[in-house]
C-alpha cells in the first residue's frame, strides 16, 4: 500500500475546500479505501466540525509533530465508516508550529497504512498553504464562479506549478446555473479558458451543503440524493480513476440556446 | 423588454463576458508581471502601425494573454471595418 497525498486548496478563503475535503474523503472511505483526512488550518480548526468528531479530539497534528503522542492516538476515527481518520488541527497554536518537513513526515507515516491522504489547505498562500503542498502527490484547486476566487486560483495554480506539483485539477463550487443562463455567472467553459487546468469536479449551489453542515454530517452520507452528494461522489470516483461522465448542472441553458437559435433565424 | 434583449443577444453587455474581460487584464499582469499601463502602451503602438493602412475599429482593439497548459500567448484583437460599418465610420466623421 502506498498512499496518494491529495492537497485541496484555494488561496482565497470560504470558497469550501473543508466541504470538499470532508465530503471526498468520507465518499472514499464509503467506496472501501482507507482515508485519512488532515486539517492543516493551525489554529482555526473547522473539518472536525464538518466531520461531526469535535467532541472526540484528544491529540492533534502539532502534538504529534512535537512528539507528545505517536501518530495513530492522533487518529480519530469516524465510527460511521470501516476506515475514515481524522487528524484535527491545533487549535490553541499558530502556524508556525508546523513546518512542510513535518508534514512530509508525518504523511510518509502514513504512507503504508492507507490508501488516501487528504489535506485540507488553510486560505492563503502562507505557511500553512505551504506545509500542505509540500507532501502532495496531487494538488486540487477550489474556486467559486467569481472573479476574486477565480483569481487567487491562478494565483495558487502558479505556484504549484512553480513547486512542481502541478498542474493541478479544479474543482468549481457553488455554480448556479440560472444565473449563468443569463449571463451573470461565469460558465464552466469561461473558467476553463482563463484558467486552463483539468476540470474534475463541478459542484453546483446547494442547501443541502449547509445542513449537514450544521448536523456535522457530510452530504455524501444523506439517505437522500442530490445534486451536491452526487457531485462529491462523482469526484471521488475520478480520483480513483474512473472517468465517470459529468453531470449536467445547465440544462436550462440548453434550452435557453435553442430559444436563441429559434429567435434569430432567417435574421 | 430587457430580458428579451438580453437573450436575443447573448454575449452584449452580461456581467459574465465584462468579468471575463476584466479578469484576463488582471491576470496578465499577475502572470507575467505586465501593468495595465503597458498593455495599454502596446495597444496605442499598435493602432499607430495599423490605422493608415487598414481601417480599423480603434476603440475595439483588444490585447490579453491567454494561457494553456502548455504556452502562454500575447493575443492582439484588431477588428477591420467591413467596406459598409466603414462607409458609415467615415460618414459619421464627416458629420
Ligand atoms: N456548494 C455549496 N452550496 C452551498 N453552500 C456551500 C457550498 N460549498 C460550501 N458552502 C458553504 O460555504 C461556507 C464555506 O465553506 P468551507 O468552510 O468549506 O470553505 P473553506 O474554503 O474551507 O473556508 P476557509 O478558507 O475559511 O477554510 C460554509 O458555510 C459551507 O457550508
Ligand atoms: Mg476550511
């Protein structure tokens, strides 16, 4: 066994890499791999609550880097599944606690006990940004159909490519379809041409995401389908290799397209 | 009737192709390290060489850098005036 590093980043914050990095992780485990998922966000904490293990938290990443515990006491394990860990962050610490050779050693640690590693990024292009990339296999990039989050991506996908983890692969989040139909939203394709990485994920605007926030239950668990949870599902998929077809979040447009075509004939 | 504008003519004035427009300046000066003020340099340098011998859409002159995975490209968009769009520029100038 050799475990696959996944970094999931952004630069700018909010656009979701701790919904994405909870929800691919917890899907990959529902699939039968083993996962870890690493929160890299030194004192701002947030995938244990995405998760639902806050209440379980003993020991934390900084712990282990300084040696106060050894790496499985650290690893909490989300009961609900055969194989999903969770190393928390420090709360109580600032970044500065870790370094990327921490990291580097604590995922080769990793290395023979499971089959993924998930590292969810800080916002940012500092240190904690940093320690997270610096193991990665496989850097996956989060933006939002926005122009500020959109150009921190590139920003981000320079410097992984400077780093030579690139080129890294894009996860759009939050789409709204109605909203690209009329014009008011960056496309898919708009995205795709400014930022010119492979897309592998397409997650579109959805309630669903913040309720089980709040239940600390990540979508992909809901009994329920939707749009969201089988998006992260698809996703995860693509990461284990199998090239499953994209949705189609914009079926509206397709008709609005043929309004158009219907309109300006014989113009 | 502005929506009905709107879907007759996709592309016009939608907030999406202005964000577009307006990310891609941004981003070449990110990338590359080039200022707008450059950019706009370049873009008078190269009205200057064509606008004697072609009749060109001046105001519609556009300059960005595009970017695949593998090259990136200085791309200059200089639309040419069809014979009757140039008849009326003319005609308006006279006026
Ligand atoms: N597709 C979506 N639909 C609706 N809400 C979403 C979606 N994705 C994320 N959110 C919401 O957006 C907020 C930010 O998400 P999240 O915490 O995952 O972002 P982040 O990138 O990890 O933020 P930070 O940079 O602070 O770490 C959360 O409230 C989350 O529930
Ligand atoms: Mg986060």
């Amino acid at each position: 066994m050799s475990a696959r590093v996944i970094t999931v980043s952004s630069g700018k914050g909010g656009v979701g890499k701790t919904t994405v990095t909870a929800n691919l992780a917890t899907a990959l485990a529902m699939a039968g791999k083993k996962v870890v998922a690493i929160d890299c966000d030194i004192g701002l904490r947030n995938l244990d609550l995405i998760m639902g293990l806050e209440n379980r938290i003993v020991y934390d990443l900084v712990d282990i880097v300084e040696g106060r515990c050894r790496l499985r006491q650290a690893m909490i394990r989300d009961k609900r599944h055969p194989e999903l860990h969770l190393i928390p962050a420090a709360q109580t610490r600032d970044k500065s606690a870790v370094t990327p050779d921490d990291m580097v050693r604590v995922c080769d640690d990793l290395k023979n006990r499971v089959d993924y590693v998930f590292l969810d990024c800080p916002a940012g292009i500092e240190g904690g940004f940093r320690n997270a990339i610096e193991p990665a296999h496989q850097v996956i990039v989060v933006t939002n159909p926005e122009v500020s989050s959109v150009r921190d991506a590139d920003r981000i996908i320079g410097i992984i490519e400077a780093k030579e983890k690139g080129p890294g692969q894009l996860i759009i989040n939050r789409l709204k379809p109605d909203m690209i139909s009329r014009g008011d939203m960056f496309s898919i394709d708009d995205i795709l041409d400014i930022l010119a990485i492979e897309l592998i994920g397409i997650i579109p605007e959805d309630d669903n995401i913040v309720v089980s926030a709040n239940k600390g239950v990540p979508v992909v668990m809901d009994k329920n389908e939707s749009l969201a949870k089988m998006a992260f599902r698809n996703i995860a998929q693509r990461l284990d290799g199998n090239p499953v077809p994209f949705q189609d979040l914009t079926k509206k447009k397709n008709l609005l397209k043929r309004f158009r075509a219907w309109a300006s004939r014989g113009k | 009737m502005g929506w009905f504008r709107n879907i007759l003519n996709p592309k016009s004035h939608q907030s999406a192709s202005v964000a577009k427009n307006r990310l891609q300046m941004v981003l070449s000066h990110d990338r590359f390290n080039i200022s707008p003020q450059l950019i706009e340099e370049i873009k008078d340098d190269i009205i200057a060489i064509f606008v004697d011998r072609f009749s060109i859409d001046a105001d519609a002159v556009e300059i960005h850098i595009t970017r695949t995975p593998t090259e990136s490209r200085l791309v200059a968009e200089i639309p040419i005036l069809t014979p009757s769009r140039h008849r009326i520029a003319r005609r308006a100038k006279r006026n």
